[in-house]
C-alpha cells in the first residue's frame, strides 16, 4: 500500500480521490442522459466532495505533482463546466430548443464551456506545484458550478424565465476568467 504515499506514482491517494471526482462526473452524465436529475445532482455534488479531499490529502501527505495539477483540472472540467453546463441543458432546455432562440442557446453553452475551459488552462499555467495562492482570479469553476445551480433553483421557482438563465450563464462564464479577487479558502 506504500504506493498511496508515493508522490510520484499515478495511483496515489489524492490522484484516487481526483479519479473518483471523474467517476462522479461521468455518473452525473450517465443520469442526466436519462433524465434521472436527482441522481445527477448527488453526483455531481459527490464530484465536489472528492475534488475538496483530493486537494486536502495532496497537501497533507505532500502528493502534489504536476500530473495531479493537469489531472485535477481535467476532473474540475468535467465535475464544474461540461456537468453543470449539461444539467441545465437538460433540465431547463432539452425539447425546447426551436421554440426558443436555437442560435442563443448553443452559443450561451458553448460559450460557458469554453470559459470554463480558458479558465482552468489559465490557472494550470499559473499554478506552482504544492502552493496555494491566497486568492484566485476570476471565479474558479467549483463556484462557477454552484451558480449554476442557484440559478437553476431560482428557475425551478417560476420568477425567471430561459433568456434569464441563459444570460446568467454568460455572466458567470465572464467571471470565471474576470480579475475578480476571490479568497482561497
């Protein structure tokens, strides 16, 4: 079992922790496909819960590689971009698609997915292997999950309407690669 600790191994603890983060996510996919969202949403849930233990695990026990960085980022792409984007797509917009704007809607997600990515591609290039900064810029993408899914439940109230959702997606795709200051926890 040494191979848990061993920080240059592939299977490490926190790199584990970052696989089933990427299993949460494809599971949220699988549900969404099937129109199950509760099942969805406990994985993607479930996907940040291990994206919090990987990075916990990585600095305690001194795993920090850059194979956990890109690897990380990946699960983070999958668990807080391509997932939440999904989720909406499919819970607020699926079916609707020509009588809504068809034009708008595929460019809000392409647009949110494509940020989401810029974002994380910015970050691993400004990231220092094993350092945390005291402040990210620009929302990170976690948060940028989690305001999806207020705008979601906001939606599911009946007070906004798809154009709200869709112009609230865009707005935090800006954010998430704005100069905004957030505190790292």
């Amino acid at each position: 079992m040494d191979f848990l600790f061993n920080k240059e191994n592939h299977f490490n603890l926190a790199n584990l922790a970052t696989f089933f983060n990427i299993a949460s996510g494809i599971l949220a996919i699988y549900f969404l496909t099937h129109g199950e969202f509760f099942g969805a949403a406990l994985f993607a849930w479930l996907g940040g819960a291990f994206d919090i233990i990987d990075g916990k695990i990585a600095r305690k026990y001194g795993l920090s590689t850059e194979f956990g960085v890109q690897l990380d980022s990946f699960a983070d792409f999958l668990s807080f971009v391509v997932v939440p984007s999904m989720f909406i797509f499919f819970a607020v917009f699926d079916g609707m698609e020509l009588e809504l704007n068809t034009l708008f809607i595929a460019f809000t997600f392409i647009y949110y997915v494509i940020s989401g990515l810029r974002r994380l591609i910015q970050f691993n290039i400004n990231a220092h292997i094993g350092e945390v900064e005291k402040y990210f810029t620009g929302v990170p993408t976690p948060l940028g999950a989690i305001l999806l899914w207020i705008v979601y439940l906001i939606w599911l109230t009946g007070y906004v309407n798809e154009y709200v959702v869709l112009v609230a997606m865009i707005v935090i795709g800006y954010l998430l690669n704005s100069k905004i200051k957030i505190p790292h926890p």
